[in-house]
C-alpha cells in the first residue's frame, strides 16, 4: 500500500499556510493505524514553484518553506520505526530554469550548455513546429544566449539533454545520494519522455505535435535500462513510472528490466474527447475494459484512481451528493482488489470531493491558467471554458487536507496557499476516524483484508461482466476465488451471481443477485 502525500497541501505546523515535513511527520501513527508501507512525497526539493515543486533547482535539497534536510532525515527515520518506507519524486525530464545548470547553459561556451536543449531559431520562427503539454509554445527564446531552449511543460522547465553523457552521470548522483539517505525508491515524473530521437517537424495534432519524437523512444529505453543496472538493483530500490501516452506494448516494454510498475494514463482517459479539457459522460463498460486490458498485459500494475494531476475520483466516478458514502466505499474496493499494488492520494480515504471554484482568480494551477487563455484566444465561449477548467483543475486535488471541523479544517492556523474546500464541516478525518462506518475506517479495514488475502496479493485477473453500470472481475489463485462486482450507478443493477459476502459497502448477508445503488460486494466464489 503507497499513499502518496502532497506536502504543500498536507500539513501547516509553523501558520505560514504551507504544508511541511513536521506535518508529515506528525500524522505518520494515522498512516500506520490504516495500513499503509510507503509514502510517496511529490517535490520536497527547492523550487521557485512555477510548477509547485515540478520545476526543481536543487535535487539535493529541500525547500525552506517545507522545512530542513534534518526534518527530512527524521522523516526517513520515524516512517522506517513504523515501518513506514519513503519514496521520492525524481523529476529528471527537466529542471527549473532557475537551476544553476541552467543559468549557466545561457552562456555559449559554459560547460553546462549542452545540459540543455539549445537551437537557433528559424526564419525568426522557433526551431520547429512542436507544442508544450501546457498549452503553450514549447521553445522559448533567450535574449541572452540569442537562442530558443527547449521545454515540454511551463517554459520555466527546460528539458535535460541526454545525448551529453554527463546528464546522466548527474541523474545517477542523485540518485546515490536520497538512497544513501535511506529513502526506498522513486516515482519517477513523465519518466518516457527523456529522449528526443530527432526536432523535426511534428505531424500536427490537437495536442502535442511532435510527440512521435519522444514519447518512449528506444534511447529512454537505454537510459532506464543503464539506471537499473548500475543504480536501481545494486540499491534494491523501488521504482513507478509515470508513462504518458503508453499503450500496453508499450507499458510491457518500459517494465522489461527498466522499471518496477508503472502508471497508465487510459483508465483516466475514459471520461474525455482527446484532451482531459473536453469532458464526456462517465461509462463504466469502457472504464472496465481498459483496466481489465492493462490487468491482463501487465505482470503487475501501479492502480490508482486518484493524484495530484488528477481531479477527485468521487466526484468524477461516483457521487459525490447521495451516494457520497456508498460511491466513496465502492471505488475503495475496486481500488484494493486489482491486481498490483494500490495507490491512495491523500484525502481519498475520508472521500474528500473536488472544489467549488468560482472564478480563476481562486485557481494557482499553471496549466489550468494556459488552458484558460488559450480557450479564451480560441474564442470558446466563457461558460465553456470556465466548466473545462471546474471539472479538470489540477487545483480540484491540491485543496488542503481536511482533518477536522476547525479553522481551516485543522490544516493551518495562517492563511492556506490555497483555498479549503467548504464541505469540511462535513468531510474530515476527525469525524471518521472514530467512527466504525466511516469511509476512512471501510478503507482501512479492506486494506487490511487484502493484505490477509494470497487471492487479492496474488491471484490472476478474469474480468466477467461489463455494462454501462456493472463492472465485475474475478481473481483466482491456486484453488480460491473471489468475485468482485461494482455498481457504478445509483439505480440498482442485476448480477448473475450469489454467494457469501467477503465484504460489502451495504450488506454482510449472503448476495442474492441485485447490487444496490453504488454497491461494491466482494463474494466468495
């Protein structure tokens, strides 16, 4: 079980309305209660937060407003007394324009230019036709260098360039230097991007012409491959791939002798037209399918229905209204009984739900913010623009932890950097911690079910039925089967099976066929 914590958003012990590894530190004995063996931390490095942690200019460091390298080691200390394992962000795509690197890669004839991905301009024009993952153009002209860089994401992320063996000779210092420290792995950020097999001109697109260039080319292949060899196994460290634009060949391939599991993208895919922006209604049948695909083509996958990049999953995949509860516990059992090793971002175990958000003036997110003027400069009608940027902010996850019904729900006693989401009243761990029919304690006990169980640690996958509503699987192993069905709808549904009840959102009574409005059974078969 990994939980992956968003320190920003986490927890304020100084008031100065940003969270910090002291607040992380503080709620280790809850992560512990509910059972969970890593915490994956996104950015604790320096930052000059253009991308909020993304955009690193020191990768052995920690930003001040997070706290000290001591607060650090005592992170990596008191999880490891609570068998608690540590697992960091490796951001190596790109760095912080503000990184020493980079600042000195400005100047022609510095040793760090070729860090860098550097071309003169064409015709005045950038050097070709590709465009960022941010809505943006994706070179960025430098006065002083008299040059354009490249950057996939916000220009103040510049892309790292592998073909100077040095880069990677870097990378692996980093590397060496958080798995001396005692950390126990990495979630490595948009790892299948690293090489660029050419800067040619891209095949237009909606979205990111020129990704046939380094979406998981054969020199990716190589660096990761190199990491494995000389860093990851020597450390028996862990490692998760954030692989975008993967198909299943694909995803096989990256964890052939290069990473441990990866995250897939097309599961999240399955509400959108093309871009995450363009939303379309919610389908269980097509959410079944993919999942069931990347069960069967992996060995193991890295399951999640929630991030930092992503909105709430209950009020994306369930209800977050009058089903709240039942919709929270469903996905919570579709979550612990995949195949591979389950993901939870903070807040999902006490069902937190996405923002209210009124105006952009209330949102921070970068990408929400290029979204916004470049659907403005598209002309897309105001109401339309402003409904993509609601349902799909990245800000929809960022929202502060709510821990209790106080001031700021508990997470600070200063002003948040980003606004609590209103329902915390409602919506906190103090009120369900306690409380046996909580969503946070339905959580804790299906982990703790799980980890009892060889058939969900181990057993095969079979998918079984798939509807507009129902989604129901089958994992086996040796001679013991269990059967899950999902109801992803708030009007009862039919399922042609019955059997004694393992565990169930509703019910402890044997199932007799009929799963109620967002009802998750898990039967044994």
């Amino acid at each position: 079980m990994v939980y992956q914590v968003y320190p920003r958003s986490f927890q304020d012990t100084n008031g100065d309305g940003i969270g910090d590894i002291q607040g992380i530190i503080s709620h280790l004995d809850e992560l512990q209660d509910l059972g969970i063996g890593a915490v994956w931390l996104s950015p604790v490095y320096p930052s000059p937060n253009a991308d909020f942690g993304y955009d690193i200019s020191d990768y052995c460091g920690i930003n001040p407003e997070y706290g000290t390298m001591a607060d650090m080691d005592r992170l990596i200390r008191e999880a490891e007394k609570r068998d608690i394992k540590i697992i960091m962000d490796l951001v190596i795509n790109h760095t912080s324009d503000e990184h020493p690197w980079f600042l000195q890669s400005r100047d022609k004839n510095s040793p760090y230019r070729d860090y860098y991905i550097w071309r003169p301009g064409r015709n005045g024009n950038p050097p070709n036709n590709w465009t960022s993952f941010f809505a943006e153009d994706c070179w960025e002209y430098d006065e002083k260098s008299g040059e354009y860089y490249l950057h996939l994401f916000s220009k103040k992320q510049p892309d790292l360039n592998y073909y100077n063996p040095k880069v990677l000779e870097e990378v692996k210092n980093i590397l060496r230097f958080w798995l001396d420290k005692g950390v126990a792995g990495f979630r490595c950020d948009v790892i299948n991007l690293l090489y660029k097999s050419s800067l040619e001109d891209g095949k237009k697109r909606l979205a990111l012409t020129g990704s046939e260039y380094y979406i998981s080319q054969e020199g990716t292949h190589e660096i990761l491959r190199t990491l494995r060899r000389e860093i990851f196994d020597p450390y028996n460290c862990f490692t998760v791939g954030e692989t975008v634009f993967v198909t299943p060949e694909m995803g096989r391939k990256l964890c052939d002798g290069e990473l441990d599991t990866i995250f897939s993208f097309e599961h999240m895919e399955v509400d959108q037209f093309y871009v995450k922006w363009f939303k379309r209604k919610f389908n269980a049948e097509k959410f079944g399918k993919v999942i069931s695909r990347w069960q069967n083509a992996l060995e193991w996958n890295a399951n999640y229905l929630e991030n930092h990049d992503q909105p709430r999953s209950v009020s994306r995949f369930g209800d977050e209204g009058k089903y709240w509860t039942e919709s929270a516990k469903m996905l919570c059992v579709l979550l612990m009984t995949l195949r591979g090793t389950p993901f939870v971002y903070q807040g999902q175990e006490i069902g937190m739900t996405n923002f209210d958000f009124t105006s952009m003036d209330q949102i921070k997110d970068v990408e929400s913010h290029n979204v916004y003027r470049l659907a403005k400069k598209l002309h897309i009608p105001e109401r339309i623009r402003w409904n993509m940027i609601k349902k799909t902010t990245r800000d929809n996850a960022r929202t502060p932890m709510q821990w209790n019904d106080g001031p700021n729900a508990g997470f600070t006693t200063g002003t948040p950097w980003l606004a609590v989401n209103p329902n915390y009243n409602r919506i906190n761990m103090k009120s369900q911690i306690n409380c046996p029919d909580s969503i946070r304690n339905f959580y804790k006990k299906m982990i703790e079910i799980r980890s009892q169980s060889d058939v969900l640690k181990f057993g095969n996958f079979e998918a079984i039925e798939t509807t507009k509503c129902l989604f129901a699987y089958k994992r086996t192993y040796k001679d013991q089967s269990l059967v899950t069905a999902l109801n992803f709808s708030p009007v009862e549904q039919k399922f042609n099976r019955s059997g004694e009840v393992l565990l169930s959102n509703y019910r402890t009574e044997f199932f007799n066929g009929v799963l109620k409005p967002y009802e998750a059974v898990i039967i044994k078969a």
